[in-house]
C-alpha cells in the first residue's frame, strides 16, 4: 500500500509527494533533517491530500499526474476530499 499526498508548506505553497507510510514522512516533512529541501525551508507543512494507491510505480504515476496539475487544479482536487 502505497499513498500520494499534497502538503501546504507555511508559505502557503503546495507539495507533492508518494510514500509508503504518509504519518512518517510526515513526521520527517516537519522535524527531520531527511525532509525534503522544499519543506525544510517552508515548515510547518499540513497535509491537505491523500489518496492510496496498490504499488509504488502507480504511487509515483500519480504523483507526476499531480504535479503537472495548476495550483487552482490542486486547490480543487484537495477540496473534493473533504
């Protein structure tokens, strides 16, 4: 099981990611060295999206699906999760 997210960074900029275990990663978004650069300098981030995905090559499919979206695309795919 895999998951592909959207965080909104404190700036209010969006980022996009795949893993396999979300509440890790987003632990390590927040806290730790081994964050992405992009978070590291934009913390906190929230997690505004996510969806589950079977295998990780569709984890990584999706994600390159998403951020080819425009930011307003994001905005609405983030709100029809809730």
């Amino acid at each position: 099981m895999f998951f592909v997210y959207v965080l909104e960074c404190f700036d209010t900029t969006l980022y996009v990611g795949s893993t396999d275990n979300i509440e890790k990663r987003l632990h390590a978004h927040n806290h730790l060295k081994s964050g992405a650069h992009y978070t590291k300098i934009r913390r906190p981030v929230v997690l505004r999206y996510s969806e589950q995905v079977a295998t990780y090559a569709e984890a990584r499919a999706r994600e390159a699906e998403i951020k080819r979206l425009t930011r307003e695309q994001k905005i609405a795919l983030i709100r029809t999760e809730k």
